[in-house]
C-alpha cells in the first residue's frame, strides 16, 4: 500500500488563495464606487433638470399672474371708463328733458310767468329784450305804446311777446334735450331709450296743444302735462334704478374678485 503525499501549498498557490478574496472585494468595492459615483451624477443632473424645470415652471406662473393682473386692470379701467360716460350721459340727458319738460309746464303754471308786464317801461323792456336775445326792431311796438303812455297795450304786447319767446325756449330746450340723447345713445340701456321715446311723445303732445292753442282746451293741456310728468317721473327712477345697480355690481365684483394681487 502506498503511503499518501502529505498536502503541500506552493506560496504562488497561498498568494492566489488569499489574494483572490482581497482583489475580488477591492473590484466590488471599486464597481460600487463607480456605481455610486454615476449614481450621484446623475442625481445631480436630475436635480439640476428638475430645478431648471422649475424655475421655468415658476417664471411661467409668475408671467401668467402678471398678465391677469394686467387684463383684470384694463377690464377694470375699461369698466371705469365706460361707468363714468354712463353716468354723464345719463345726468345729462335727464337734464335736459327735465328742463324741457317744466318748459312746458310753465305754460300752465298757476303763479304765472313772473313778468309783472303792468310796471314796464323803457328800461324794463330793454332789460327784458337783452335778457331773452330780442332784437330793438322786435321790440318797436311795446316800446312806442310805452312812449305813447298806453299801459294797457304795453301789457297785452309784452304778454303776447313772452308768450312767443317761451314757446321758442320750450322747443330750444326740447331740441337740445333730443340732440344730447343722440349723442349718449351708445351708453343708454334698452329700457331707457324706451322710455325716451315715450317721454318725447308726451312733451310733443304737450307742445301741440300750446302751439294751436283751442278754447276750452285748459282741462286738455293738464291731461297732457301730467301724463308728460309721468313719463319723465318714470325716466328718473329707470335712471336712478340702473346706475345704482352699476355700481353694487362693480363692488359686488371687487369684493368677491378672486384674481392675483401684485
């Protein structure tokens, strides 16, 4: 029987064996560090990207916040613009067919017109002439009864005078009262060029009666007046009614606006 060899290592075997395990853990280790180092790179890069990305998000939003606030601006100052036409167109044209309308009325006034014609002479003709535009040559006739001394024609002259220069000033203020709601159209609402329109008939219907005066016709002329003051009574309250409700809405709107502030 052969007797067995015992078990030898060469030192190029015993370096092999413990070196093996010390260069496979020193790869490993170098691969995880080269690993990781990819690794945080491209967490960097990612990072970076993202960080870009939302700085743009960020300059995006802060762009879209400026526009709305410009646009809520402009429809603000756009309302403004257009609230204060509104307001002045309608101030202005119930102005005018509210001096237009008590034109009218005057003509039925229970106090008169004012003119005291008994106490005229030179002078207070004059003064009256020049107060209402009148010319010296339309004045020759009042201004030789009162030469002459003749009061009762001085009376019936300027009467018939003052009646004339009324009815010119009632359709003077009738036409500039038509002419400014012309002009204003754009910013009267529907109801109230309807009722415009109403308000037109009954002063011209007022006007008629004034114009082609009939006897007995008295009772006529007050029908007419009041349905006149009527209408414009309506107009006024339509009037008053829509501004107001402008102006809720638009505090209405600022109190609840939800947009953006700088």
């Amino acid at each position: 029987m052969t007797a067995s060899r015992p078990f030898t290592m060469t030192w190029f075997e015993i370096i092999l064996a413990i070196g093996m395990p010390a260069s496979w853990l020193f790869v490993m280790e170098r691969v995880k560090n080269i690993a990781r180092g990819i690794t945080d790179r491209a967490i960097v890069n990612h990072k970076h990207e993202n960080d870009k990305l939302l700085e743009d998000h960020k300059d995006e939003l802060e762009r879209l916040r400026q526009q709305l606030i410009a646009d809520e601006e402009r429809r603000s100052e756009e309302f403004s613009l257009y609230a204060r036409e509104r307001y002045r167109s309608y101030a202005n044209v119930y102005r005018r067919y509210r001096i237009a309308a008590d034109a009218f009325r005057s003509f039925v006034s229970l106090f008169g017109t004012g003119y005291d014609f008994s106490t005229f002479y030179a002078e207070e003709v004059d003064r009256y002439a020049k107060q209402h535009g009148l010319t010296r040559s339309y004045m020759a006739g009042v201004r030789g009864a009162v030469d002459a001394g003749d009061r009762e024609s001085v009376v019936k002259l300027m009467e018939k005078i003052d009646h004339k220069v009324r009815v010119r000033d009632a359709h003077r203020a009738f036409s500039k009262a038509k002419n400014a709601e012309t002009l204003d159209e754009l910013y009267l609402s529907d109801a109230v060029r309807l009722l415009l329109h109403g308000v037109r008939q009954r002063i011209a219907a007022v006007s008629a009666t004034i114009l082609v005066p009939v006897p007995g016709q008295g009772m006529l002329q007050l029908e007419k007046i009041d349905e006149m003051n009527a209408a414009v009574g309506e107009l006024y309250l339509t009037m008053r009614s829509e501004l107001q409700d402008g102006i809720g809405r638009r505090i209405a709107t600022l109190g609840t606006d939800s947009s953006p502030k700088r």
